[in-house]
C-alpha cells in the first residue's frame, strides 16, 4: 500500500474519497469548488487593497488554501506516483458539485 493510502483515512476524507478495488483505484474530489470559490474570493480581496475586511478575508482565504494543499498532498503523491508508471483517466469537473472530479488509476 503507498504511502499516501495509507495517510488518507481519517480526516482526509473531508479532502478527497479514496476507493481502491481488484482492478482500480478511484479518487474523487467532491469539495473543490468550494476551494476555487475561496480562491477567486482572495483574489477579490487582494483588488481592494486598502479595505481591512479585505485583508482579513486575504488572510482567511490563504489559511483555507494552505490546508486545502496539505490535506490533499497524499493524494496528489499517490496520483504523480501512479502517472510515472502509467495511464490515469480524469472525467468529472472541479466547477460541479454534481459531477466531481474523478480520477481512475487502472492496476497492472
């Protein structure tokens, strides 16, 4: 099992689903929308440079990004790992809540 499988129990899943059958590995990210949002609405902040409430909602948006990165640094390990030693199949968006993100990993 990879080291990223193996980090993304617990409170990775709020980041991103992991399921792993005989043939595939599937991910799915079911929150990035809300992170684009969070990152268009700090770029928004940054356009009113004078605002205090901008700058706390700058500040905001950057600690919500940075998690955001962390919690899905396994992920992105396991899938980088898995396109070096070959195919992976996207579909989904990261703008729709109801079609997500979905990332396959075929086994060999």
């Amino acid at each position: 099992m990879p080291a990223g499988a193996m980090l993304s129990t617990g409170i990775m899943k709020l980041f991103f689903n992991r399921t792993e059958t005989a043939g595939e590995i599937v991910f799915e990210f079911h929150y990035t929308p809300v992170a684009t949002f969070v990152f268009f609405l700090g770029v928004a902040a940054m356009l009113v440079p004078g605002c205090p409430i901008a700058r706390r909602v700058l500040r905001r948006c950057g600690v919500l990004l940075l998690v955001w990165m962390v919690g899905l640094l396994p992920a992105w390990l396991e899938l980088e790992e898995a396109m070096r030693k070959g195919p992976v199949s996207v579909s989904g968006s990261k703008f729709s809540f109801s079609n997500p993100l979905k990332i396959v990993i075929a086994k060999r």
